[in-house]
C-alpha cells in the first residue's frame, strides 16, 4: 500500500507523501518509538494496589480505613506481584486492579523492609492469561543507560516516565 515518496532538495520525505502508517511512524523519533514499544509490550502487567488499615473511631472501636495507594508488576502467570513494602505497611485488606478494571484481593507473600520489597499474591479465575514483566539484568546495567517506568500511581491510567541510571550501588545498608 505504498504512497508515491516525494523527496524535497535535502533528500527529506515530505510525511504528506507518506501511507497514514507511516507518516503517524515519521511523527516520532526512535527513541519515542522505542519507548511507546515497551509501553504497549509492558502496561498490562502494572496494577494498582490499595490498602486498607484499621483505625479506632471515637468509641475506640476498630473500624476499615482506607490507606495507601501504590503500584506493582505481575512476576508470576500464577498472580505474583512484586511492589514495595512500604505501599502495604499496616494493611488489613489489600487490593489489586487489574489493567481491565478487575480487582482481586491480595495477600503478603513476603517482604523485605531493608529493600522496600514485597511479594503479593492473588488468586487470578481460571483460564485467566496474565500479563507478566520479565526481569532484566542488573549485572551489564551502566551509569547513564536510559530506563523506564510505567506505574499507576493514585489509580490513574498507567504511565511511562523515563530516565537514567545515575548510578550503581552494592551493598545498600540503610
């Protein structure tokens, strides 16, 4: 389905000359193209998380509250979710949104508070293919190397920030 390709005196494509698939691809750096890749490959598996506490009312007597809010990534086709613990600190009730709206209660498979690092689980319905995020590898990263993040913060629609690494630490002792 290609266009006729008009190139202007620099050799430039004129994007107007260009398939609507390729001038909606001209419109982006590769850069961009690399990021919204990762984004449409990735953003399934980040879920929401809510917590509940309990809290005393004035009769002293233990009521739900609602708590923090935070985001996660599914490990595990089984329903694991690696977050951070101080996102289900004191939680009572723990609550996981799916990138469909579904929402499953989550219990605490472990936690790291030295790492911030916490392991949930939920209990996903039978025949229910869940979207995981690989794991990289730490040991080649490099000072400088662009990274992503895609979260959920508040609840709002999933998100991609970038950055880089800025640099490497071992043995982190807090």
């Amino acid at each position: 389905m290609g266009g006729t390709h008009t190139a202007s005196p620099a050799g430039a494509v004129s994007a107007a000359a260009l398939p609507v698939a390729e001038q909606f691809t001209a419109a982006y750096t590769q850069d961009e193209l690399q990021n919204i890749n990762v984004y449409d490959l990735c953003n399934e598996g980040v879920v929401n998380i809510n917590t509940q506490v309990m809290a005393v009312n004035w009769f002293l007597e233990p009521v739900p509250q609602d708590s923090t809010s935070g985001s996660g990534s599914i490990i595990d086709k089984r329903g694991y979710v690696v977050t951070n613990t101080h996102v289900i600190a004191n939680a009572y009730k723990i609550y996981i949104s799916l990138s469909d709206g579904t929402q499953y209660e989550g219990t605490v498979v472990g936690t790291d508070a030295a790492s911030d690092i916490a392991v949930l689980q939920f209990t996903p319905p039978e025949g229910m293919e869940l979207k995981t995020i690989p794991f990289g590898d730490s040991s080649r990263l490099k000072v400088e190397q662009k990274v992503l993040a895609i979260g959920n913060p508040f609840g709002f629609e999933r998100t991609l920030t970038s950055g880089i690494v800025s640099g490497l630490v071992i043995g982190v002792v807090w």
